[in-house]
C-alpha cells in the first residue's frame, strides 16, 4: 500500500513539542481529512490542541508501508508514528 506521510508538530500543554507522523492512503489528498485524523490521536492521548493547520502538519512524502501499518490503515483509515514527546 501506498502512504502519504504528513510531518507534524504540535506544542503540549506542558511547552514540549509532539512530533509524530500521519499515515493516509497515497489517495486521500484532502488536508482537512488528514487534521481530523491528527486530531481523533490527540484527543486519545489527551492532548489538547485547537485545531491543525499547515503550520503543524504538512505533506512530507511518499512511501510504501509496512504490512502492519497497512493493517492500521485499512481498519480505520489513518495510522501514526510517534517521533518525539508523544508519551
């Protein structure tokens, strides 16, 4: 399966900054869709954030995913990498 990888960052409650990656299918292009997805993750990590824009997401690349992500996908549309400051 194809992904597009959207780069995010989002500044926490306590200052430090989540960095972590959004996982659509190569076809979903619309951003809003992609904000909606990064913000259904922040709210299970109890993070809250007003909303996502461009200014903390943005379309990074391309790449092919690994079956597991692929299976995340599948089941409800998106799937995420944490990078930093997401516990």
């Amino acid at each position: 399966m194809r992904v597009a990888v959207w780069d995010t960052y989002v500044t926490r409650n306590d200052g430090r900054v989540m960095h972590f990656d959004i996982l659509v299918p190569h076809e979903v292009t619309d951003e809003h869709t992609v904000f909606e997805y990064g913000m259904d993750y922040l709210k299970r990590k109890s993070v809250s954030s007003q909303k996502l824009s461009t200014k903390e997401c943005r379309f990074c690349h391309m790449e092919e995913a690994l079956p597991a992500i692929a299976h995340e996908i599948e089941s409800k549309g998106y799937d995420i990498i944490e990078m930093e400051n997401c516990d």
